[in-house]
C-alpha cells in the first residue's frame, strides 16, 4: 500500500536537527504517514526513506529566474470579460498593461495573464480570441518591464504565442489533459510549467464534485501529470504544482487540501496555490462579492506561505505583499 508523506511544517527560529522544507525558512522534524483507509501516524524524521526525505529538503530550482526559498507573489491578470472577480476590468489592452505594471510595483514577482476564464460554469474561448485577447498583451508588458510573465491556458496554440510573446511560464488549470499537445508545446519552448489539479470542465466541475480522499486523490493525480510531463521532455525542476482550489471541490474538500497543503512537498517542486477571492472564503467568512474576500484571501495566503508554499496566486498584490512582509519581519526571516 502506498505510503505518503505529510511534513509538519513550523515556521520561525528552526530547533538542532530539523530540516528546511525545500531549502525555504520553514522547517519540520516530524512527518505524518498517510495511507488509503488507514489512521495517520506521525513519525520522527529520522525513520522517514532517504529518497522520501530528498523530495521534501532538496532546494528548489528557480522558476521564471524567480528564487523559490521564499514565497513569491504572482497577480492575477484577467483579460476577459467574465472572470469571476475582475471580470471587464482589464479587458482593454491599455488597462490590461496599466494593472500589470501596477502589481509589480505593489510586489508582485510574475503576472498571471489569462484570456479565459475557468470560473465555474464559464464557457469554453476560441483559440483565435484567446490569442488575441492575451499575445498583444504580453508584448507590450514585455516592452516596457523584465517582470517573469505567466500565461494561464489550457491551449497548446495559445501558450505558442504567449511564449512568442514574452511569457516565462505556461500555467495549465487542465495539466495537460484538455489540449494534450501543449505538453509539446511547454517542453519545445523550454518554459517551466505549473500543473493544476481540476476535476472536471469548468462548466460543470461544481455541479457534484466526489472523491474517495480529496487530498491523497489530488497527489495521485499530479504524480500521474508529473510523469506525462517529464515523458514530454521535461525535468521536474521545471515543473510548478497547484492542488486547484475551487476546481471541482466543495467547501470541505477546499478545507481538506489547504490543513494537508504540505503533503504535495513530497512531490519534489515548488507549490503554487490560487485560493484568492473564491466562494469558499465568502461561504465561510461572510463575502457574497468577490471584492468583499480579500481579508480572508490574505488570511488564507499566510497560511499557505507558513507551509512552505512557493506561489501565491492573487488579485490583491499589494495587501498579500504588506502581510507577508509583516509576517517574515515578525517571525525574524
């Protein structure tokens, strides 16, 4: 039976003998032991495999020239017209430039620009409008700034001309089993990619999401994406790794993966978590507008950061980027 390993992450002053998560400031010496239909068992690092341990300690590579032994912020840039949260705030080209330059002086290290949305119940973009709504965009951010930019598609074509463009990373929401030949495409350009986790097509993924164990599901399913994409021609330090917040979940199974994020440290790359502004957060901290969640995104982010998590995805860079700062310099970092 397979076993998975859980590090208990801490965060702050680190004790003789325990180990840095991923070459980060936040540390561990005792791991949880998970298995299928099996109570966790907690055990001292010193009787984990060595290969186990490797995964968890070994420093990240950089991605998109970013350092990964802090956590690093990446914002949000819809331009479409029906995004969840800003959807028609970016869509023109001008505006679209405008916020990416204003996130990265707000901290932002990479821009995320998306030119689909894959909120629940959106409807599939031609590739043709995709192209249009996103390439011209990251040329002209390209023209006038260096900052790492990330293009968010499901599309082997769209992430061709993206790269083309300018973008530095191709962030798939589908990890390669919508458009089977961007695998191809991610490989070719020599760009890092990110894998996220989603279980079924944006239009119906909310409808009845079910697993057997959402977190230990969720693992399986990256290691099996893991493979594809190193099958491609891919080394695994050019691969980034999201759990899919929202995508295909219910509120508990959202709970479930964020208590056991650490866990997808054991799969040997950096963690990138977009949790920011989703219905879970007003569901349970009381924000029917998607502007009214961003004290609990935030919330949310400086947990996953205490976790060791590489990448936060979102909307609000400037209020995640004072937290963190405040967050760190308190916990003497």
């Amino acid at each position: 039976m397979t076993q998975y390993y859980r590090p208990l992450v801490r965060f702050g002053d680190r004790p003789a003998g325990a180990f840095a998560i991923g070459g980060s400031v936040c540390w561990f010496n005792e791991v949880a032991v998970l298995q299928r239909d099996v109570p966790e068992q907690v055990i001292p690092v010193a009787d984990m495999p060595a290969d186990a341990l490797d995964r968890l300690i070994r420093p990240r590579a950089r991605i998109a020239g970013l350092d990964m032994s802090a956590p690093r912020i990446m914002g949000i840039l819809n331009v479409t017209p029906d995004s969840f949260s800003d959807g028609g705030q970016f869509a023109t080209h001008d505006a679209a430039v405008t916020r990416a330059l204003q996130m990265q002086a707000e901290g932002a290290a990479i821009i995320d620009i998306g030119g689909e949305s894959t909120r629940p119940g959106a409807a599939e973009v031609p590739v043709a409008d995709e192209v249009d709504r996103t390439a011209p965009v990251i040329a002209a951010i390209r023209a006038q700034s260096d900052v790492p930019i990330s293009i968010d598609t499901r599309k082997a074509q769209v992430a061709d001309a993206a790269v083309q463009a300018g973008a530095d990373l191709i962030n798939d929401v589908a990890a390669f089993t919508f458009d089977p030949d961007l695998a191809g495409v991610a490989a070719g350009s020599g760009k890092p990619v990110c894998l996220m986790h989603a279980q079924g097509d944006p239009a119906t993924m909310q409808d009845d999401p079910q697993y057997d164990d959402v977190l230990l599901d969720v693992y399986d399913f990256l290691v099996d994406r893991i493979a594809v994409a190193e099958a491609a021609g891919m080394t695994r330090d050019q691969i980034v790794v999201d759990p899919g917040i929202g995508f295909g979940k219910t509120v508990d199974h959202n709970l479930t993966l964020l208590r056991g994020i650490a866990l997808f440290h054991s799969l040997g790359c950096p963690i990138l978590l977009g949790a920011s502004r989703k219905r879970f957060i007003g569901i349970i901290g009381d924000g029917e507008a998607a502007t009214n969640r961003v004290s609990g995104s935030v919330a949310v982010a400086l947990h996953a950061a205490r976790q060791g998590v590489q990448i936060l995805r979102v909307h609000d860079t400037f209020a995640t980027k004072q937290a963190l700062d405040l967050e760190w310099a308190i916990g003497g970092q």
